[in-house]
C-alpha cells in the first residue's frame, strides 16, 4: 500500500522519518544493465523479446469481451482458460513475470456457473463473466489464501470474503486468482525493494524484465498490463495504485477515502487505506469501480459516501470532459528527467487543445514536510489495525500479532529476510495506542494536507490538479533496494483521502510514465469525465514488450 519509491522518495521518507512496439536502440537505454559506454554495440541476441506479444484476448476491454460473450463466439469459460492458459505461459514460464501468487482452483466452476445464467437470459452487468485478479492482501472466502505476500501468514484461508470481494462476485466477475505485492504492503523495510515478497519473490515490469512493476500492487500492474487478466484490483495506502498503474502503463484511480468498504483488507491505515481500480483503459477502470462500491455497516466510513457512489461511473465518461474546465500544473515538476518532463509539457499541451485552462501551483512544497508525520501515523495505526486483524485468524501455527510476525520472521530470517530486514514493523511495534498525544498531533498534522489542496482549489477555482504521477521504472535491486526517480505526487491525495486517477501520457525508453488527475472528495464523476476525455484525446497506452536483459 504505501508508494513505491523507486518510482518515488520513499527511501528518503521512510529513511529520515525513522532516524528523526520500440526500438531496441531505445530500449537499450533503458536496461540496467546498461554501461556507460555509449559506442558499445546492442547485444541483439540478449535484447530478444522472450515471450511472444501476440495473444488472443490481447488489450480486450470488458465492452469487447461482453460483446464476443453475447454473440456466442467466447464464453466466460473459454475466456477463463485463455487467460489461465496465458498466466502458465507468460508469469509462471516464459519471462516468468511473478506476477500471480496462486490461481483460483474455482475460477473455472465459477465461469460455467455464469455462463449458465447467461444461457438463462440472466446477466448481471458489465463485469458478468469477466476474469479478475485480486492483490493478495484482499480476503477471499475461497479455496485460495491471503498472505500479504508472507510466508508468516501462509495457511491462512479467510473465512469470508471482503465487502468489496462480496460486492465483486454480486457483480458476476470471474475470481481468476491473487497477485504478488510487496510484502507487507511495502511496510516492511526502509530498504526494501518493491513488488518483492517471500511468498511470491520478485515481480517483473513485463516492458524491461529487469525493471521494478513498481509497489505495492506490482503484481496487479504487470499483470493487467501483460494482459494476464482483463482488470485487477490493487490496494494503497500512499501510491501503491497509482504508482505500478503508471509504470506498467495503466489506468489507476485511488478513490476517495470511505467509497469503498475497506472490511477483510489486511491494513496499514485506517486513514488511508483503499482499494482501487487497475485497468488498461479508462472505462474498464470505471465500470471497475461501480462495481466495488456500496455501504458497509462494519466500515463506518462508508457512510459518508450515500449520496455521492454511483453503481456505473462509466454515465460520466465524456470525451469533452476537459473543455472549460481549470487545472492546476504542479510547478514543480516542470523540471527533472528530460524524457518524463517532455511528456508532461505535451499533456499539458493536450488540455490546452481540449480546452482547459491551466494555472501552474505548487501544492508539493506544502506536502513534502507532511512525510514524517505520516509515517508516525501509518506506524501506529499498522499496529493497531494488523493487531485487530490478525486476532480474529483462525488455523493452528497462525500469527495473532505483528509480534508474532516479527518474531516468525527472525526464526525464519533466511527465507523471509535474506536481501531487507523488518525494521518498519519492529517500529511500528514500538508504538504505542491511538490515544497516544504523539499520534494525535501528526494525524492533525498530516491530515491537513486537504487543507492545502481546498485553498489551493478555491484560490484559483480549480477543476483538478495535475501532474506526473512519479518517475520511470527503476532497475530491480535486491541489495541496495529502492531509488528515488525524481517524481512522486501520490501523497497529496493520500494524506488527504481524496481521488486520484493516473492515465498513461507516453513512455521514455520504452518505459510508460502516468499522468495524474486529483481534486476533492467524492470527485470522481469529473475526475474520470476529465481522464477520459485526455486518455482519448492521446491513447498513449502502449502495450509491453518482454524485453530481456538489454545490453550496450
């Protein structure tokens, strides 16, 4: 859940608040395994394309696959085994992306069922027989478990489903099976490496292989975008949607806190947590989201979102959701990678041309300061919720605490912690309760990060604020971790508990980079009118590559 940061500051946030179709010229660039010498010839042998781009339901949108569904030519079960088939070629062989921790052994008796209603003249929406990958730390009352992507946890089958799970299945969708995470959300360490867990190891950008997918959902990033499934959901807490949807060239939304029931998600923040949408396209993501949506009488929160959730956001498409409206530009960001800064000058470029009236801010040297008293809260309230959860898992051997967790891990130090350690969750350990002063006063503190975003919209009359979502995929390090790219505007959203939806605007290299839209709560209906309307007006999505070990 929280950003990743080799495609953001993580490392520096977590580090200080603790102490206090391409070329493959251009791909090569990209490799990191690349050298300094720019004579060297491309290595054409090792920079071939290991796994084949061709694939039958290749990029096919929920609108496609309803489409082929009702006029016979596919049923939700030979869809099913397409994408089944796909995940054993493409993630467990082939480049072995690592991107599906477990498959659903049910996905299938689930299609026929579906596709009987369906024979019946029963069909229950948009999502009906649709396939749909799950992070694995979403509880699913199944045969599969949900381990955070820990070998700690590893046994543990829910007894129910989550609400949004629950809310899933109303809608007819096909639970194809679980996907790899950072471990822990990405909460584990302040050296870790993203889209890493011991149960599931390294998960893969499927554009360069020797990329990060990006954190904490990276497995529901490379595989939504390696088309192991038609959409996926993730989980964020501070990027972790929008971050591995902007590396893996997807469409994210991180919705307002309270839209959707957050009951049966291992946490980290009462305050922040979500799930969220990850798509290729802006509809699939929405007609995504209505069906994850509704109130939860076991998650308060919630109900602040009667009068403002809608069960089919796809009524707010619209293709000139961008004429008259005014954006906000992060200033900021106008400067750092060349490659990333030119794609944000041609998004711009395209709001001009859809008629929108852009106004440059700069929201992050507000923001920025709020890191350390965000980290103090996530600390606490990681204990307070893993504790509230972990005590009601059932199964002999089974951890009932973070302590149980962390001292699973040191017995276990050689598989679960052979590259990072556990020091996040020895912190948050040491942390105190809810009703500690400590807490209360950096909840205040960071919270008031919706302070600056209301004035800064009201001030100049803002439709939304945009910028790039972070930078470009960085090389998978196990030893070092996780680096700085130079771009990361997650966290005003986050902190705040408002909307954000990120949109592929181009690559660099061969690397995609997302393009951000935020504003206040519950604006999703504008926010995905506006995303819309950018994503049509540019179709920037390109599909990966499966490049392997690119060399100069």
């Amino acid at each position: 859940m929280p950003k990743l940061y080799c495609n953001m500051n993580r490392r520096n946030f977590l580090r200080n608040s603790s102490l206090t179709g391409l070329s493959l010229t251009a791909l090569a660039g990209a490799s990191c395994h690349s050298t300094s010498d720019k004579n060297a010839s491309v290595d054409t042998a090792a920079a071939a394309v290991i796994a084949p781009t061709e694939f039958l339901l290749n990029e096919a949108t929920i609108d496609v696959l309803q489409q082929k569904m009702q006029q016979g030519v596919y049923t939700s079960r030979s869809i099913t085994e397409l994408y089944l088939k796909r995940i054993e070629q493409i993630d467990k062989a082939g480049p072995g992306l690592h991107a599906v921790i477990e498959v659903n052994p049910d996905a299938l008796a689930i299609a026929d069922q579906l596709d009987k209603e369906r024979k019946a003249g029963t069909l229950r929406g948009p999502m009906h027989g649709i396939p749909v990958l799950v992070k694995d730390n979403i509880d699913t009352g199944d045969k599969m478990m949900t381990t955070a992507g820990s070998l700690a946890l590893v046994g543990h089958r829910a007894a129910q489903d989550a609400f949004i799970i629950a809310q899933l299945r109303k809608a007819g969708a096909v639970l194809l099976g679980k996907t790899n995470l950072s471990e822990w959300a990405n909460f584990r360490s302040t050296r870790s490496t993203s889209g890493w867990s011991s149960r599931g190891r390294q998960t893969k950008c499927p554009y360069i292989l020797d990329r990060n997918p990006s954190g904490s959902s990276a497995g529901s990033g490379s595989a939504t975008s390696a088309n192991l499934c038609t959409v996926a959901i993730g989980t964020e807490t501070d990027g972790s949607v929008v971050s591995p949807s902007s590396v893996n060239g997807l469409v994210g939304i991180k919705p307002t806190i309270g839209l959707l029931s957050r009951r049966g998600i291992i946490p980290i923040s009462a305050t922040q947590d979500t799930a969220g949408p990850m798509a290729r396209t802006v509809r699939d993501a929405a007609i995504l989201l209505g069906a994850l949506t509704g109130v939860d009488q076991k998650d308060p929160v919630t109900k602040g979102s009667v009068g403002h959730s809608s069960s089919d956001y796809t009524k707010f498409l619209d293709l000139k959701g961008l004429n008259g409206k005014r954006i906000g530009i992060e200033k900021s960001y106008l400067k750092g990678h060349e490659g990333v800064v030119a794609l944000y000058n041609s998004a711009i470029a395209t709001l001009k041309g859809q008629g929108a009236n852009v106004i440059e801010v700069e929201l992050m040297k507000d923001i920025n300061p709020l890191g350390k008293d965000e980290f103090i809260v996530l600390q606490y309230e990681f204990k307070d919720g893993l504790d509230r959860y972990l005590a009601a898992v059932s199964g002999a051997g089974l951890p009932k605490n973070l302590a149980d967790i962390i001292a699973f891990n040191k017995l276990h130090a050689d598989t679960v912690m052979p590259y990072f350690q556990q020091e996040t969750l020895e912190s948050s350990q040491a942390m105190g309760g809810l009703k500690s002063n400590i807490y209360k006063s950096a909840l205040r503190r960071s919270t008031s990060a919706r302070g600056y975003i209301d004035r800064m919209m009201k001030e100049h009359q803002l439709d939304a604020i945009c910028s790039p979502t972070n930078g470009l995929a960085c090389c998978i390090d196990l030893i070092n971790g996780d680096y700085d790219t130079g771009f990361s505007f997650s966290s005003p959203a986050a902190m705040a508990g408002y909307p954000h939806i990120t949109v592929p605007m181009g690559t660099v290299h061969g690397l995609p980079a997302g393009f951000s839209f935020i504003a206040g709560p519950y604006s999703e209906p504008t926010l995905l009118g506006m995303a819309y309307c950018f994503e049509q007006a540019t179709m920037k999505r390109v599909g990966p590559g499966f490049v392997s070990d690119v060399l100069m």
